[in-house]
C-alpha cells in the first residue's frame, strides 16, 4: 500500500496544527544556527550575508523568553538599527514568533506574554548599559559596533542575573580587537555560516548578480563566506606592527592633528583629532579624539582643547575642504594659537605608505585603547577608503607623523 504524500499529511492537519509546525525552529534550523551543547559563555555565530545569522538569534531569544529566561539585552550597532533588523526585520523577533508569542514594543522594551523584558540598546551609548541586569544577551553585527570594547565591557558587568547567563554573537567577520579576543576566550563557541548554505532562502538572481561577482575575492571571502581575515594581503598597515607602550617621559615634541568635515550635519564624516609626540626617532600616538558627525564650532572647540590638555607645540590642520576657513574658525577660539595649515596634493594611499614604513620600521607606539584607530590602519584600501568610509581617522594620524618624523623642524605658524 502507498504511503500518503507530505502534501496529504499536511492536509490532514488543523490550522493550529499547521501553525506550531510552521514555528518549529528545529524542524527548519540547520544544525549550526541551533544553541551549541556544552557549558560556554559566548556563542560565536560568524556569518556570510545572508546565511540566517539574524534569524538564528530572534529565535535563540524567543525560546529564551517562553522559558522565562529574563531580562535580555539586544544590542546593535545603533538603537535604530537594532529595531529596523533584530525586532522588526524579516528575520526578527517580530515575524519569527506565532501571534501568541508575539511581544509588544513599548519604546525601547520588548513585552513578551511570558512576562519577560527585553531591552534595546545601541553600541554608540555604552553608558546606557550601565545599571540594568540581564540573564542573556543577544549582540548584533558586533564588527560593525562604533564602540565596541566599550559596549561589550558595561553588558559583561550586567550579565549577571540567573543560573547560566549567556549570550549571542551574530556578526559578519571583520578583523577587529574585540573579535579577535572573543575568538581567544575559553567559554566562547564558535559557529560558521557561508552564505551559500542559506542558498533555498535566498534569491537566484542575489547568486547570479552578488554572489558570482565577488566569490572567491577578499571581499566575498569575508562577505559571502564568514572567513574572519586577520590581516589584508596588501594591506599598508599591518597589526603585527602596532606596539602599544604607555607614552615616554621625554616627548620632545607633541602635534595635535586636525581632519576636519566642513559641513556639519548627520551625514558628514568623522572629524579626525589625532595627538601624537616625537622622542628621539620614534613616535608615540598618545590619542585618538576622532568624533562625529560635528559642527565646525564643535571641532574647532575640541582641537583647541586638546592642543592645550597635550601642552601641544603645534596644530597641524588639513584645509582641502574648508581652505582658510578652517584656520578663521580655530583663530576665533584661540587667536594665538600656533596653527601649520596643510593641503593634500596626492592620494590618501600615497601619503600613507612612508607613515606606514615608520610602523614597519618599529618607530611607531600606540597609547593603550586605540583599537578603532588601528581597525582603521587596516582597513585602508588603495581606493583611500576605509571599508567604504573616509579614512579620517588614518587622515589625522598621517598629518601628526608626516609633521613630527618626515618633516624638517620648521617654525610655528600662526593664523591671520
């Protein structure tokens, strides 16, 4: 006798049986997208574009909240992005849960019908994690994270409540400090994801046009196939050549160097505010200040400031944008204040590659804690992009050392 077809069985089904099936994340779920056994920490979820990363983790929360396993934290790169990917995404928790399991946004919280809380947060405001408890955690993108250590190190103090406090990691592979510790760590698992396993829920023409194009390419091997790329063939800066040192005693001289946007409104680029000082042959980098989008009255104010808290001999400020208007808006703040205004006449690239020599040479150290300088370093590419942004960062910092290593000691320059 024939055994029914599926489509028979399921015909035989209720609209409630159906249902529950539909929402069986185990019966779809491919083994790597499912909690990992074992006693860990941190589960590690690398994956390419596309390979069920977010769906993995709205699920992983939902099952969490049906058990009563609250509060949770759901962080992303920023509130919004958080929202627009992790609750209310194609894959998020939103439209993975059944009606009766749906929860409620109430502003930033997530209401589920278990009683349980979730929270959103945003990796831009580390402070915001600073108070609240949770038993779990799922992290989102946490290679794209502006401040990552940071916002990692205020939800570790949180993660505090219940038997086993555990969390989430789902990201596309990008070489940064953070990620390469997590990697490191004894209660973290990790799982990889190309995209080509989630081929059946994607579509063909994202494989024909997409896929097809950068397949096999340093790109597409990050991208597309979640290989985390520890240093970039090529690449200018490389991490082997960062020293980190606490700043020597003997700086002969200290240059605060300014990357300055003209416009100041939320699409702009990053100002870049770098301080550096020389000893002998060799440079310290004593901070990274790069912050924005900003006003030029915010800037200008910044710079100022840190040229003085560095008792800072010169200001080194690139005026390829703003021309002397830049130095018109510092000499208003400070009118006294000994400014060498610089134009770039070649690429970003090409003014890089003799700072570049410096690192390779050894006569670079790091202050503590610039790993969102150094993540910047590695990414520059000969387009002079930095992962598609400017470079603004690198900007600032190619100015401070062009000024103190590569440049004959000239007199200070003020403004008019």
């Amino acid at each position: 006798m024939n055994s029914p077809s599926i489509e028979a069985l399921l015909d035989a089904l209720s609209a409630r049986e159906l249902e529950l099936i539909a929402h069986d994340w185990p019966l779809f779920a491919r083994p790597e997208q499912l909690p990992p056994a074992g006693d860990w920490t941190t589960w590690l979820l690398i994956g390419g574009r596309g390979s069920g990363k977010t769906r993995a983790g709205a699920e992983w929360v939902r099952r969490l909240a049906a058990k009563g396993i609250g509060p949770i934290a759901l962080v992303g790169e920023t509130i919004a992005e958080a929202l627009a990917v992790m609750v209310e995404g194609e894959s998020g928790l939103m439209r993975v849960a059944p009606p009766d399991e749906r929860p409620r946004l109430r502003g930033q919280k997530l209401l589920f019908p278990s009683g349980v809380e979730a929270r959103l947060f945003g990796a831009t405001r580390p402070e915001h994690l600073r108070g609240p408890q949770f038993a779990a955690a799922w992290c989102d993108e946490l290679g794209k994270w502006p401040k990552a250590e940071a916002t990692w190190d205020m939800l570790q103090f949180g993660l505090r409540l219940g038997q086993r406090p555990r969390q989430l990691v789902t990201t596309t592979p990008r070489d940064t400090a953070l990620l390469r510790r997590l990697l490191n760590e004894p209660g973290t698992v990790k799982a990889v994801m190309p995209t080509s396993a989630n081929r059946s829920n994607l579509a063909a023409s994202f494989f024909k046009a997409v896929v097809a194009r950068y397949e096999g390419t340093l790109l597409g091997r990050q991208e597309l196939d979640g290989e985390f790329l520890t240093e970039r063939p090529g690449a200018l800066f490389q991490r082997r050549d960062f020293r980190v040192a606490e700043a020597p005693p003997d700086l002969e001289r200290i240059v605060v160097a300014l990357d300055p946007p003209v416009t100041g409104h939320e699409r702009s680029d990053r100002c870049g505010l770098v301080v550096a000082g020389r000893a002998g042959d060799a440079a310290h980098v004593l901070a990274d200040l790069s912050f924005g989008p900003a006003r030029p009255d915010d800037w200008a104010r910044r710079a100022v400031a840190a040229f003085h808290d560095h008792a800072a001999d010169c200001l080194v400020a690139e005026v390829n944008q703003g021309g002397d208007l830049v130095g018109r808006i510092l000499a208003d703040i400070d009118p006294d204040l000994p400014i060498r205004m610089v134009r770039a006449t070649r690429g970003k690239w090409v003014r890089a590659e003799p700072v570049a020599a410096l690192y390779a040479q050894g006569r670079v150290t790091h202050a503590p804690g610039l790993a969102a300088l150094e993540d910047e370093l590695c990414a520059l590419g000969p387009d002079g992009r930095a992962d598609g942004h400017s470079p603004d960062r690198v900007d600032a910092l190619v100015w401070a050392l062009t000024e103190l290593m590569l440049t004959a000691s000239r007199p200070r320059v003020r403004t008019l």
